[in-house]
C-alpha cells in the first residue's frame, strides 16, 4: 500500500514538473538532437578536431573583451531607459542588476528570465514603481527590435539576390524577413489600441485588454522623451555591432576566410530567427544557421562554422556566468 502510494506521489510530482518546464524539455531535447545530426558525421568530426588544434586562442581573447562590451552598452541602454521612466537608479546598480539578470538568464530556462530578475530588482527596491519597471524592461527590447530591424534592412535587404542564389538560404532568409514583417504589424495594431478613440470604445472584451492597456502607456511615455529613445537605438546598434563582432573574433579564431561584413550579413537573420522558443538558448539552432549560411554563401567547411557559432556562444554565455559575481554586490534595500 505504502509502495503504491510513493509510486503515485512520483507520478504526481512528474507531471507537476512536465506542466511548468515541458517547453524546455522539448527545447533541450532538440538542441541535443541538432548538435548530434551536425556532429554524426565521422569526418566532421576529424575537421573539427583540427580546426581546433589550429585555433588561435588571441581572436577568442578580443572576442571575449567584445562580448563584454556588448553586454556593458546593454547595461547602459537600460540605464537610459530607467531614466525615461523616472526610476533614479545610479549607472553602477544598473551594471549590478544586469550582470545577475544575465546569469540568471543562462541558468533558467526561456530567454526571458533575467528581464523577470530585472523587473523583480527594481520593484523591490521602488515598491511604487511595478509597472514603470516592466516598462522599461520592455523598452529596452524595443530599441534592440529597431536596431535589429534596421541591421536587417542595411545589410541583408542589399544582398537580397545573394541569399535568394541558394534554396537553404532563401527559406531562412524569408523566415526572418516575415517574423521581423509580423512584429512590426503587431506593434502597429497595439499602437493603435493605445489612441483615445479605440480605448473609448465599449467592446466586449475590454476587461481581457486591461494588463495590455496599461503596457500601452509605453508608446506615450516614449513620446515624450524622444532623445533618450534616440541614444537607445543608437546604443542598441553598438551593442548589435559589438555582439556580430564577437562571432566574427571565433570565426578568425578558427581560421575561417570571411569578412566582419560577411558575418554582419548573416547575423540579422541567425538573431532573428533564434529568437523562436524551439532550442534552447538558440543551441543546435544558432548552428544549424551557421553551417548553411556561412557554408552555402561563402563556402566555409561546416566544422568551422558550426564551431564559429558555438564559440561565439561559449563566450557569451562565459560572460553571463561573470555576471553572476555581481550577486553580492546587489543591495535590495528600498529607496
């Protein structure tokens, strides 16, 4: 009887865990899955190993310095932003707050865990401030969205007849194309719901929009500080440069004979489309993307390129493992 029991207490707490963490499991599993099918090829693997044995270990070291600074102007970016909202935070707490967003980041699951631990840092010390927080958490991925945006406009919309010569890049570069189209929609029919004569209306479902309505003030509060919207985007496209730069380091890293406008030309695309919650970080994805792009445009063997992706990976996720040193350094002493 007790056996049976213990066996159904099991059973309950596996599913209990299935419902909050299924999606990373599909994801995980997946990224295991793509890894594996880029790597089960014998000979693969010998590239692989030599390509390694001839790294240079000097372009890993600049490209580890450049994801810093990537990570550094994001911190900057969401200073700007907290200071568009009226949240008096100094620039070193913000450093603070980041770097433990980012690590917190890599050891949850889903991309958006350490925008939760920034929102939660922030409330906890301007109890008032909860939906200025989120605002400025939100818009700080708006200003990356429009340099992405834009990126994707200066270096792949000129070379659209390249990426169209080939059938694997042509679908990913459709796929990108679109989601980047869909978003920018989205967020004109959001605007549109923020103006005075669509939230007078009486619509049925007006309760279900309250939460949306109420992130919607975000529109207007940009409005009104153009500026600091400005310096936003233009620290969000250096952060954007410095992060395409870090895989162009791993890519000289491993003595691959590509350009930095070469890698600036894929990477609008790889960001994009990793930004679909199929693997984990974009692990397996982010490779997938690599080896196709870089081998079909450039002719670059695919052992490198898929090494390229995850050094450039394996740096960025070193530096968000330094972020978690920043931890003790964090007061959450309300002001």
């Amino acid at each position: 009887m007790l056996l049976d029991l213990s066996k159904s207490m099991s059973y309950l707490s596996f599913l209990s865990f299935m419902r909050k963490y299924w999606l990373a499991a599909v994801q995980g599993i997946l990224s295991v899955f793509l890894i594996w099918r880029l790597f089960e090829n014998p000979t693969l693997l010998t590239s692989v190993e030599n390509i390694l044995l001839a790294a240079d270990l000097r372009w890993m070291l600049v490209g580890l310095i450049s994801a810093l600074l990537t990570e550094s102007i994001c911190a900057v970016r969401w200073w700007l932003m907290l200071r568009l909202f009226g949240i008096p935070m100094r620039l070193p707490q913000v450093f603070a707050f980041c770097g433990a967003g980012l690590f917190f980041s890599l050891g949850l699951p889903g991309a958006g865990g350490g925008d939760v631990f920034r929102i939660l840092y922030v409330i906890q010390k301007y109890p008032p401030q909860k939906l200025k927080a989120s605002l400025s958490v939100l818009a700080d991925r708006l200003c990356g969205l429009v340099a992405l945006i834009a990126t994707f406009t200066a270096t792949v919309l000129p070379n659209w007849s390249l990426f169209y010569s080939d059938p694997h890049t042509r679908f990913f570069t459709s796929v990108a194309a679109i989601m980047l189209s869909s978003t920018v929609v989205l967020l004109f029919l959001w605007w549109i719901t923020t103006l005075n004569p669509i939230k007078n209306l009486s619509l049925p479902f007006k309760r279900l929009s309250e939460r949306p309505a109420q992130m919607g003030e975000i529109f207007s509060e940009l409005a009104k500080r153009p500026r600091l919207v400005l310096l936003g985007v233009i620290s969000s496209a250096l952060a954007l440069a410095m992060h395409f730069t870090t895989y162009f380091c791993t890519s000289q890293a491993f003595n691959i004979k590509v350009s930095l406008w070469n890698i600036l030309t894929i990477m609008p695309i790889v960001d994009t489309i990793i930004l679909l919650p199929v693997t984990l970080y974009g692990v397996g994805l982010r490779e997938t993307l690599f080896e196709s792009l870089l081998g079909s445009l450039y002719g670059v063997d695919y052992g490198a390129a898929v090494l390229a992706s995850l050094g450039g990976f394996g740096l960025q996720a070193f530096v968000a493992l330094l972020g978690g040193m920043m931890i003790p350094f964090i007061s959450l002493k309300r002001e």
